[in-house]
C-alpha cells in the first residue's frame, strides 16, 4: 500500500526549469524536483517578490507522487 500523499497546489516558476513548486494545505510552498520520487525529495521555498508562478492542473501531481 502506497502512503497517502497531500492535496497540494501545483505551479512552475520559469526562472527554475527542472522543479515544480507545490503548495500544501497548510500554505507551505517546496521546491519539488522533476523525476521519480520528486515529493520525497522536496525542499522548503519562499517565492520571491518577482517569481513567475504559474498555475499548473493538479492531475500533474502524478509526475511527482502527489495525489491530485
């Protein structure tokens, strides 16, 4: 049985190719890298003023081990 992973918000930042950011519940936002596991291996990011969040559909979150 796989562990149950949180809803998150999911975005991109074009100034970072490679990651995806991710916002929990809770308002948390983590740099998520791309590949096998991405969750897993997610870092703590605090977008700055000028970031270029862009929306992403949830149903992505398979990509990264995220339920959607």
């Amino acid at each position: 049985m796989r562990p149950e992973r949180p809803h998150v918000d999911l975005y991109v930042d074009r100034d970072r190719p490679g990651c995806w950011i991710a916002r929990d519940p809770a308002g948390r936002f983590w740099l998520v890298p791309a590949g096998d596991r991405g969750w897993d291996r997610r870092q703590p990011y605090t977008p700055e003023e000028d970031a270029r969040l862009e929306s992403v559909p949830g149903h992505y979150g398979y990509l990264l081990g995220i339920a959607g």
